[in-house]
C-alpha cells in the first residue's frame, strides 16, 4: 500500500470515527433534554435501563450498580428521581425489582407522563432517526 493510499483510508476512518462521536453527542444532548438526566451517568444509565428492556432482560440496581461502576446506593438515589419524574419504571419479578423503559415518559419540560405521544416525542424522534440515517449514508458513500 503506498503512503497515499494510506493516509486517504486513514482520513476516511477518521472521518466516519468523528462523523460516529457527533452523532453520539447529539443523541446524549437529546436524551439529556428529553428525560431531564443530570450527567454523563444518568444518560449511561437510562441507555442501560433502556437496552435491557427493549431486550426483554431489564436490569436490577445491582446489575445497573456493577454496568455503571458505582455503589448500588448511588444507583437506586438517580433512579429515585426518574421514578419520580416517570422517565423509569419499576416491576417486581419474582424476588427481584427490576427496571423498564417508561411507555409514557415525560413531557419535555420534565412534568410526569402523559400517556400521549407528544410533539417533542416526535421532534426527538425525527432528529434522532435523521441523525443516525446521515451518519449512515456518510459511512456508506465513503
């Protein structure tokens, strides 16, 4: 491989790398503004809490605890606010109290759900399949 066409498939990795951090900044800002998360580890967390649940495996506090890096006590005090605030919600499966993705979260200014799919719902949604979609042809005419 010559040196040229070296640094033209390194410049190409590099770009679908940025093009990839961009679009995982957006959706972060995204979930940030959607479900109220503090920081950094509330949107890890609800990512988590999602993934789990749309897998049909949801996650307990210890599993979101060792995932997380954290004590199982800071874990259940951010989840105490997203049940609060209807982002989370909780199920008892047998001896255990697992967490799911909420089917009616909050309205965009944080105030409980609604049970309704919501303008913002569909604002976030549109942005986020957008997002993804570009990022997708970009790599894929590279």
């Amino acid at each position: 491989m010559t040196q040229g066409a070296r640094r033209q498939e390194q410049s190409g990795t590099a770009y679908r790398t940025r093009r990839l951090l961009e679009t995982y900044y957006e959706m972060t800002l995204q979930i940030q503004e959607r479900f109220g998360a503090r920081d950094g580890d509330d949107v890890l967390m609800l990512v988590l809490i999602g993934i789990a649940d749309l897998r049909g495996a949801p996650m307990d506090a210890d599993l979101l605890a060792e995932k997380l890096n954290m004590s199982r006590s800071s874990v259940e005090r951010r989840l105490r606010a997203h049940l609060r605030k209807g982002t989370v919600e909780k199920e008892r499966r047998g001896k255990s109290v697992v967490y799911l993705w909420s089917q009616s979260p909050p309205d965009a200014a944080g105030g409980g759900a609604s049970g309704c799919v919501t303008a913002s719902d569909g604002e976030m949604s549109m942005e986020m399949i957008g997002s993804i979609m570009k990022l997708v042809v970009d790599v894929a005419s590279d």
